[in-house]
C-alpha cells in the first residue's frame, strides 16, 4: 500500500510540474481536467488509507490524514459537524468530491447512529469562504446529507424525515463547512408563526 501511495504522490507531483512550468500557455480547461484527476487520485489514495487503517490493529501502525479533520460533537440534543472543506458547486461536482465528503462526513458521525431516527429533523448547513458574492444555491449539499442517512443519523432524506437551510458566510480566508442537525421543533413554531402573518 505504501508504495502505491507514493506512486499517486509522483503522478500527482508529475502533473502538478507541468500545470506550473507551462503556466503561460495553460487554459482553464486544462486546469479543470488536472483538478480532477487530482481530487480523483485524492479520494483513491484516502479509500486506501482507511482500508488499511481497518486491516491494522495498533493505532500506530495507522496513518492520519486530513479526513480525521472532520468532527463531529452532541451538544444540548444538536448534533454539530466540522467538514474542512469548501463544499462543491453543482457544475463542478465529481463522483470523487461527492464520495469523499460523504464517507468522510458518515466516518465523523458513526457514533450517532439512530439520533433523530423517529423525529422530523432540521439541518442547519453553513459555508465559510472568503467569497463576497458567493452563490449559496449552487453549493452541492447532497454528500452532508446523504452521510445523515448512511449512518441512520436521520431514517430518509424525504420530507417526512427532514427539511435543511444553508447559509454562506464571506468570514474567512480558509473555507470549512457547519452542519447543525437538530429535532425540527427548534424551526417549526417560528414557520407556523411566519405563515400566520399572511
């Protein structure tokens, strides 16, 4: 395995040299086909590494990566998750982008299996970048929810199980997502108060 690993570190390495030696000539396309591969061979590299951490029993032997970043606490009943990534826009998403957060996001919360099982449930998700004019809608938040559902956090994504918001904040120069989970009653009287108006 480790020498697999090293192997994807050179080709990774192999095409980051020919992106910035031929920086003058380079196009968008052809930035957009190398960040690609690269989150390709990120996402391989990282489904390795956890099987391999699975197959070994002593903690040392295991490798960290930046996956382990991903956390996840209860705390009076919410359930709050720390995703150190900059969620992906629907026109740029890849099968790799979309698996990583999602396996990641479903290994952050394992231990929280069956939370809001039975309960109609609220997800709260919110986006830092450093990005004035950024276009919420676009953010692609299927994976976050998606790793809900896997771990049996929520039972189903449909409206019977759950309904979500998402917030952008221009706040930092390095981008990370929040996701708050938590028993819908916390937003439904503020609805029914909101619809009463009109």
């Amino acid at each position: 395995m480790k020498q697999q690993i090293l192997e994807e570190l050179e080709e990774i390495k192999k095409q980051t040299d020919f992106i910035i030696d031929n920086k003058a000539i380079i196009k968008v396309k052809d930035i957009e086909k190398y960040l690609r591969n690269l989150e390709k061979i990120r996402y391989e590299m990282f489904n390795k590494i956890k099987i391999s951490n699975q197959e070994k029993k002593e903690e040392n032997e295991k490798i960290n990566y930046i996956n382990n970043s991903y956390k996840a606490k209860l705390q009076k009943d919410i359930l709050k998750i720390y995703i150190p990534e900059v969620l992906p826009k629907f026109k740029n998403i890849s099968n790799y982008a979309y698996k990583n957060i999602m396996l990641s996001t479903a290994e952050a919360i394992k231990d929280y299996k069956n939370l809001f099982n039975k309960k109609l449930t609220f997800v709260l998700i919110i986006v830092h970048e450093k990005q004035a004019n950024m276009d919420i809608d676009n953010k692609y938040v299927k994976p976050i929810i998606d790793a809900l559902v896997i771990q049996n956090v929520i039972q189903d994504d449909n409206i019977t199980n759950m309904f979500y918001m998402v917030q952008g904040k221009n706040d930092t120069k390095k981008p990370y997502t929040e996701v708050f989970v938590m028993d819908a009653k916390y937003m439904i009287g503020w609805i029914e108060k909101l619809q009463k108006i009109f």
